[in-house]
C-alpha cells in the first residue's frame, strides 16, 4: 500500500469507495485502462489528462459515488508527487548541470579515449549506464546521439553495434534503478525499501545491459546494416565552454546519490538498530532526498564552477532543468492518482483473490499487467505507476528484498516491446534514419530482450533471497 499519513489512513478514502463484485472491478478496470488508451492513441490527449479522466470513468463504471472518486483521484495525486516530485526535480537539476557544464561530454571524451575496436560496444555501454544514473530517457538520447553518430562516422562502425549498447544502457537505467520517476513510483506504491531496490537494480542491470546491448548489437548489426546518417551532427553543449570539469570529479558527482541510498541500507542491515547513532544518521544521508539535494550543492561546485559558470548561469541552469519536468511530475502525480482510484475501488483486493486462485506468482502478475498496459498505452510511466496500483496489495506480506523485486518485476515490465504508440520509438527511429521496419527489428526488439531478461533474472532472484 502506498505511505499514507496517519491522517489519510483515517479518511474514509482508503476504505472501498464500492462494494462492486469482482465481475464489474474487472470490467471498471478494461473501461478505465481502455478509456486511457484511446484517449493517448486516438486523440492524442496528453497523457496527464487521459489519466485523469481514465480515473473518473475507472470510479463511475465501478459504481462509486463521483465526489469519492474524485476524493481518491485528488489524494493519489498528492501523496505521489509529495513522495517522489522533489525527487525528480533534483534529478532534472542534476542532469541539466552535468549537461551543460560539459561533464557529461568529459565522461564520454576519457572513456572513448580508452577504447577501441571490440571494445567500443563495451564502452557506450558504460557510458551510457553511467549518464544514464542520473538523467531521463530522453534526454539521456539528445546527449549521447552526437556521441553514437561520431564514432560510428569517424570508426567506421555500423551504427548499431554502437547505437544499440547506448540504447540498452540508457533504457535499463530508465525503468529499473531509481531515482528515475518510474522505480521510485513503484517503490512508493508499494512501500519497498529504495536502497534494497537500488541494489538489486543494479546487480539486474548488469547482466541485463550486457545481452541486451552488445551481445545484441551483434546480431541487429547483421540485420540491419546502415552506416551513421548523412547528417549534421548536433553541437555538444561543451563545445561552447573554455573549461570543463574534470573526469574524476564529475563521476563522483554523478555516483554520490547512487553511494549514499547504498551505504544506508548497507548500514540498516549490519546494524538493525533504529535507536543505534550510526543508523539514526545514515538514514538521514542515506534518505533519497538528502542524497540527491547533497549531490546538486556539490555538482554546483565541481561541475558549474569549473565550467566558469557564474552564479547567474547556474542558477539559469537549475531553472532550466527545471522547465521541462512541470509533465512529468503531472504524468506521474495522475497516475498516482489513478492507482488510489484502483485501490479505494477495491481493485487491489480483487488482484490479490485472484492471484491466490489462479495460483499465479505475484511477481510473475506484475510483469504481466506492466507488460499489458506498456503495450496498450506505449508508456513505460503509465505502464509503472498502473500496474504498480494494481499489485501494491500483494506486497504487504512480502519482506523487504521481495518487494523490492516486484518494483524491479514491474519496471521489466514496463518496458517490453517499445512500438509505434511510443514517443521514444520515433525518437530513435527519427536520430538513426531508420525505416520503421528497421526501427522495430532493432530498437523494438531489444527494448523485448530488456524486459524478458530483467524479468527472468527477478524471477531467479526471488528463488534464492
């Protein structure tokens, strides 16, 4: 269930908003999803808005009254972006200063410095995963396309062995390794501990990263041998800068929120004593937001100001990181909302008596729902924060590592099979000069590999922890 204050636990909007059968949940939950499909595909309404109104029809076709609806609605949206919106605001800042202070363009300069031939896949690979900590999907794309694109020119690589580990590094951060929106949607929802999560999102990420990026490459490289496009390439944002920082400094930068979730449920393991000093302060270092705003303040200092930034550029820089995230935070807090419409419905009731009757592994569910909302709405969001919903009553019995696995289940999930209602498949597509049979037998297809490999190693996970 989601972190309610004690006051939300005792409004009666954590009670059933209906006491519908299981047969008219199901169907409010077909219409509601429906409803929010059609709206993203066939009209074309921005998805905050769709969820919105998939939220009032989910309460209406389960038989609620619409001001209990509209209750549910309203508190979903407020706990979800009080839980993860100054989350996702400091990691904009963050990734709009390793952007324009040229410390990203350094990480890439010094690792691609050291490699070469068969190593070069392996290389975007890291880079990309690296970056990709930090900053969102898309614009993880717009920094490491000029990237792709030069070496695939200047090495005369075929631009999938290249583009291909990039993609991969870029889109398994994205859906399995907070703090991106995705992952800390799901960790909210269904209370899992976001170290444990962070942890075992990494020790998935990297077998996961490692065959569905170069291994993979190898064979999209056969199927779909083009050479980089005939294009300008986009300037680097470092190519304005007389200076920028060093390697080492913006890599520690970029892993200080990464080390401080870790070390603190490193220390709630080994100490296990709430009252314990040690504990006490880690939990305060080790809280995702101390942990995140620590690594703005310090990425000011050895990312602005080696770059020369002045304090006006800075913060023209943290404002600017800040304009583009206003749909993200509405797209996330609506389908936060969304998923307590589904909850006060008595939906997660209705998912929890049927997992036990069809005797159906709760993570094995969850991969399933993400899956099905992913390929209805081409979301990978609305797809985590859906299907999280719908599955956060299965975790209340779960222990910590097991619901940290169905956030990691969820956010596999939501990434299979990337297709032509998603915004990212045309991204690609349009930055590589791809066909869109091109587009879906490479992109598409590895997007598939993410999520079954990253679901099948959740899966083997939860037999032995």
């Amino acid at each position: 269930m989601t972190r309610l204050s004690a006051e939300m636990l005792a409004a009666d909007t954590v009670q059933p908003i209906t006491s519908a059968g299981h047969a008219q949940l199901g169907i409010a939950v077909l219409a509601g999803i429906a409803v929010i499909v059609l709206l993203i595909t066939k009209f074309k309404l921005h998805a905050f808005l769709a969820l919105t109104i998939g939220s009032l029809a989910l309460g209406a076709f389960a038989g609620a009254p619409l001001d209990k609806a509209i209750t549910s609605f309203t508190t979903g949206l407020g706990s979800t972006v009080a839980g993860v919106g100054v989350l996702i605001a400091l990691g904009a800042i963050l990734g709009k200063l390793l952007a324009d202070s040229g410390g990203a363009d350094q990480i890439v300069d010094t690792i691609l410095a050291k490699a070469g031939g068969r190593t070069m896949p392996w290389a975007m690979v890291l880079i990309a995963s690296v970056i990709g900590l930090p900053l969102f999907f898309e614009v993880g794309i717009v920094l490491l396309i000029p990237v792709v694109l030069m070496v695939a020119k200047r090495g005369n690589y075929s631009l999938m062995r290249i583009g291909i580990p990039a993609l991969a590094g870029l889109s398994v951060m994205h859906g399995l390794v907070p703090p991106h929106p995705g992952p800390l949607v799901a960790i909210d929802a269904v209370g899992a501990n976001l170290g444990v999560t962070l942890a075992l999102g990494v020790l998935v990420a990297v077998p996961t990263v490692v065959i569905a990026g170069p291994l993979f490459a190898k064979v999209a490289a056969r199927w779909v041998d083009v050479p980089a496009p005939e294009r300008m390439i986009p300037q680097r944002p470092s190519e304005e800068l007389d200076r920028r920082p060093g390697f080492g400094a913006t890599l520690a930068t970029i892993l200080l929120p990464v080390v401080l979730m870790l070390a603190k449920a490193l220390v709630d393991i080994v100490v296990d004593d709430p009252t314990h000093l040690v504990q006490r302060v880690f939990d305060v270092i080790g809280s995702p937001l101390i942990a995140l705003l620590a690594a703005v303040i310090v990425g000011i200092f050895t990312l602005g100001r080696p770059a020369g930034f002045t304090k006006d550029r800075i913060s023209q820089t943290v404002e600017k990181g800040l304009m583009p995230i206003a749909g993200i935070l509405l797209i996330v807090g609506a389908g936060g909302g969304f998923k307590q419409t589904l909850i006060d419905s008595g939906v997660g009731q209705m998912v929890l008596d049927i997992s036990k009757d069809w005797s159906i592994p709760a993570l094995l569910l969850a991969w399933l729902i993400a899956v099905a909302i992913r390929l209805a709405t081409g979301s990978a969001t609305v797809a985590t924060v859906s299907a999280a919903g719908l599955v956060a009553p299965l975790a209340a019995d779960m222990s910590t590592t097991h619901a940290a696995l169905l956030v990691l289940a969820i956010g596999a999930g939501s990434l299979f099979l990337s297709h032509v209602n998603d915004a990212g498949f045309w991204l690609v597509k349009e930055y590589f000069g791809l066909s869109v049979g091109q587009n879906l037998k490479t992109w598409s297809v590895m997007e598939c590999i993410v999520s079954v490999v990253a679901g099948a190693l959740v899966l083997l996970l939860s037999l032995v922890i």
